[in-house]
C-alpha cells in the first residue's frame, strides 16, 4: 500500500516539476529578445537574435540608436554608369492584377526598384509580431481610379495587435533605412554600398513606425 502510494507521489512530483520547467522556459524565452538588445553588444545583433520584435523591444531599439554613439560613414562606389530607364513601363496590381502603363517618370521605380521595396517589406515583417504591409494601390488605375495626384507613391500600413494602424507615405530610401534598423544596425547601406549611419533618421523611424519618443 505505501509502495502504491509512494510510486504515485515521485510521479505527481515529477509532472509538477515539468510544468515549473516549461513555465521558466517560456518566461526565459519571452525576454531573451530584450536581454539581447539591452546586453549584448552591436556585433551580437543579428537577424536572428531579432525577431519577431515587439513594440517594446522595438523602443529599446529607437533609444539606442538615439543615445549611441554613430558609426563612421563608409562611402561606398562613386563612379558608375547610368543605365537609362526605360520609355515606358507596365504596373500589374498585386491586388487586382489589372495592368497600368506608365510613362518615362515612373519607369525607373518600376522596373528597377520596386521588387526591391517588397522584398525589404518583406524582411521588416519578418522582425516584427506586428503587421507591416507596403500599399501600392494608388499605383493602379482599377483600385485608385479617383487618384489626382500627378505621381503616385507607396504607403506603408503597420497594424499593431490593439487594433491601431499607422499609414505613412513611404520612400525607397526609407525602407533601406527601417529594414536595416530593425536588424539591429546602427547604419543603411544605400545605392552605391556606402554604410551611412541611422541616427539623424531616428525621428522619422519613430514617425514612421507611430512612435512617441518617451
């Protein structure tokens, strides 16, 4: 009878013990992220030692960028030949697959730029747990058929888990910027691979992601 009892005490000890391990586990896992942030230096942050940011975590960032000192610019290549952009261009809608042509203004951004600006919104969702999706609709003439403006522009929509949305007009360069920082790096690499540092952009990564400054 105390056997029987025995054997049945080490195994409830043995499942509680397991659910206290699992918790501790869980909880280690959910700061991990800040831990590496606040603790670890800039060549421990990397991709992947940042995902899934939380807005908290995403703040940490933003403070640090603000407060750190700037790396040194690293000017990238000077001398290179323009290719010139072509007359016109075709726009299809990933929303309603409907064609748009444009002419020589645009042609440039389309053909040359614009997969990039995905895949960069692409990666910036990746290191966040907040949606961050890049609009183009006013690039189409069958979803924006009322759009006045002479030259259309990219938006970005980031949707937070408390049901806020934040819209901004967003650039090439802005996107090489947030997509840089949210990796964990002090600097952008722009067109010609120069490394320039993020700082004197902190502002607009804090307007852009609808952050105050605390």
């Amino acid at each position: 009878m105390w056997y029987v009892i025995g054997i049945c005490f080490a195994l409830l000890f043995s499942v509680v013990v397991g659910l206290s391990k699992n918790k501790t586990e869980a909880n280690s896992k959910s700061t991990s992220i800040i831990h590496a942030v606040t603790a670890a230096t800039i060549t421990d942050l990397t991709p992947e030692t940042l995902m899934s940011l939380s807005v908290t975590q995403v703040n940490i960032l933003l403070s640090r960028l603000e407060k750190e000192d700037p790396p040194v610019i690293t000017m990238g290549a000077m001398c290179y030949e323009m290719m010139a952009a072509p007359v016109v261009a075709e726009y299809i809608c990933p929303v309603c697959g409907e064609k748009t042509i444009y002419s020589y203004s645009q042609s440039a951004f389309l053909e040359w730029e614009l997969e990039g600006c995905r895949r960069m919104t692409e990666s910036i969702n990746s290191h966040t747990d907040f949606e961050v999706n890049l609009d183009e609709t006013l690039f189409c003439d069958f979803c924006s058929p009322n759009f006045s403006e002479e030259e259309p522009v990219m938006l970005l929509r980031i949707n937070y888990p408390n049901g806020t949305e934040i819209v901004n007009t967003i650039y090439v360069i802005d996107l090489m910027k947030l997509d840089s920082f949210l990796q964990g790096n002090l600097f952008y690499i722009d067109s010609t691979e120069g490394h320039i540092p993020l700082q004197d952009s902190a502002e607009r990564m804090r307007e852009l992601l609808g952050f105050e400054k605390e």
